[in-house]
C-alpha cells in the first residue's frame, strides 16, 4: 500500500476472526492493514474497544471488501456485525 493511499475500515472484528477475513481479502488480491491496541492481544480480552481490530483497506477498494465479506455472510461463513 501506498503512503498516499487513505485507509478506510471495512469491518471491526476480534482478532482471530480479523486474521482469517484479512486472508480472504488478501486472497482476493485486497490488501489489508489491522489497526488494534496491542493490551487486547496480550490480555486476550475484549472491553471497551480493548481487544477490537478495525480491518482496513484503501479507500478505493472499501466497496469490493465489503462486497466479498457480505458474500461470506450469505454462505454462513462470517458473522454478522
């Protein structure tokens, strides 16, 4: 990604569960950058935003990701927001 490219967030998950929708929009030739508070990851909790990832992809793929990640919640493959 460029330094120039603006970042939007697609989608706040977990952290295992931003992992694997990371890979699938990698997978889809989107890349992906996971915003989270380090503590979340080390307590292994999730309060307050504590804990929460924010998946985010450049601003002119938001529309694709959300595209790709709305097809995994139709096959039940994905949990919903």
């Amino acid at each position: 990604m460029s330094s120039e490219e603006r970042l939007v967030t697609v989608r706040v998950a977990r952290q295992i569960e931003a992992q694997i929708i990371k890979g699938r929009l990698e997978s889809e030739g989107i890349p992906v950058l996971l915003a989270y508070e380090s503590a979340g990851l080390v307590w292994g909790l999730t309060v307050d935003g504590i804990g929460e990832v924010r998946i985010m992809v450049p601003k002119p793929l938001a529309e694709q990701a959300k595209e790709i990640l709305e097809m995994g919640n139709e096959s039940g493959t994905a949990d919903e927001e």
